[in-house]
C-alpha cells in the first residue's frame, strides 16, 4: 500500500492531504523520514507523524451536516470563522469531504475515512452532487439549458454534461461529478444566469432531505454501505481539466 493512502485509510487526513504531510518530511517508517508518498508499506511497519505513532481507525464515521451560510468547509480557519468540523463534536478526526463554498448551504460529509473521501471526490469515479439554485438574468432559457446539458467551456476547460432541471422561471437544478472550483456557479455565470443563492441537496445517494441548518446526524451502517458502493466503481481516466485539489464544488 502506498504511504499516502495508509496514512488516509487511518485517518490522518484525506490522500491528498496525507500526500503534502509526507512530502514535507513529516513521517517515519521504521524511524527513517520517507518523503515519498508512494512509498510501499504493509501497515506492519512502525509508522510515526511528527513523532507520535499512527494507529489504524478503531472505527470508521461519516457524518451529514446541513452547512449554513458563512461556515467554512476546513477543518481550522485562520480567521475564526466557524468551521464545518466545530459544527460536529466527534472523538474522531474528522475533515469535510470535499468542499462548499462559505456562501454556498446544503449537505456536506465529514469523515475519518480519507481513502473513502478520496473516492468521493476524484472526478474519475463520478460521484454525482446535486445542486439547486436561484439564478440571475431573466426567465430561465432553453438554450441555456441545452448548453449546460452538454457541457459549457469554462477557463480551464470543457466541463462534463450535467443533469438539469428547470424547477421555476428563476431556479435550476444541477448535478454535476467534477467538483472544479465553483464549478457550479462558474457555469450557470457562462450561460448568462449568476447565482444567487445555491444550496447542495444530494451527494451520491445521499440527500439532505430536512435536515436543519447547522445540524447533522451520523450515518446509520445501510447509509454507510451505500455510500461505500458509489464510491468502489472502477475509476474512468479524469481529463487533466479535472485534476482534483482541494477545491469549493459549490
């Protein structure tokens, strides 16, 4: 197993985050730095962070939090702006899935599963996000439709073909498996409709359902299995203009 997804599936933090810690000179194996974060190991080894050993998850979480307006999808803020992770008090390391922009609401995952978030978010395994949102520029148009529907030239290249439904005169829903960033909004601006307000109401087979602003619940082990299984497909090739990062999907 590569170094870097040994340290996600324990829950250090996502793989690409657990990447940029190995590369920085902060892990041992058999007390010898590795900065290589493909380097082999088979989880027999004495495995240390900053000086500390790394145990395997004793159990592996995944919680759905409804993310209000001016909360930040990181696990720390520099600012002080209240995070997603403060919203949910866990004995476990927890970090968001992915991210939502501060002005964007709706359903978000946070997980001490980093190879499962890895899975949810690389755009070569198409998880698809649900999107609605309130839109600018007049009556919603058909060719803005027919143009999202098969995909619009953003700058940093073609995006997939969404999913969309006009739900009102001013309002569309949108389900996209990219997550560039702020994909959404960027598309909807391409076509000649900002957005307003955008709220996130499904990601895989999850919905947000009624789930209140700033509360969450803790997926019961059916959830678990489902979301595991949209995520275990064969990844495809992702294009070079969906290279994933840390980025706002919103």
């Amino acid at each position: 197993m590569r170094l870097a997804k040994y340290l996600a599936s324990a829950g250090v933090a996502s793989r690409r985050a657990s990447e940029e810690i190995v590369r920085a000179g902060r892990v041992t194996v058999g007390g010898v730095t590795v900065t290589d974060p493909a380097h082999s190991v088979d989880g027999s080894e004495l495995i240390s962070l900053d000086g500390r050993a790394i145990e395997p998850v004793a159990e592996r979480v995944v919680y759905a939090l409804h993310k209000p307006v001016g909360v930040v999808s990181t696990a720390r803020d520099p600012h002080g702006r209240a995070t997603v992770v403060s919203l949910v008090p866990s004995r476990a390391r927890l970090y968001p899935v992915g991210r939502l922009d501060a002005d964007t609401t709706g359903l978000i995952l946070l997980t001490n599963d980093g190879e499962l978030a890895h899975r949810l978010t690389h755009p070569s395994f198409e998880v698809p996000r649900t999107y609605r949102a309130r839109v600018g520029g007049g009556r919603v148009r058909e060719a803005a439709l027919r143009a999202l529907r098969h995909g619009v030239r953003l700058d940093d290249g073609m995006t997939a073909p969404a999913r969309v439904q006009r739900l009102g005169p001013h309002s569309l829903e949108l389900t996209i498996h990219e997550g560039r960033k702020r994909q959404v909004r960027r598309m909807c601006d391409v076509v000649g409709h900002p957005v307003l307000t955008l709220e996130r109401i499904a990601f895989g087979p999850l919905k947000l359902g009624d789930l209140p602003a700033g509360r969450y619940r803790r997926l019961g082990p059916s959830e678990f299995r489902k979301l595991s299984a949209a995520a275990a497909g064969r990844p495809r090739e992702a294009k070079s203009s969906s290279a994933p990062g840390r980025r706002s999907q919103g």
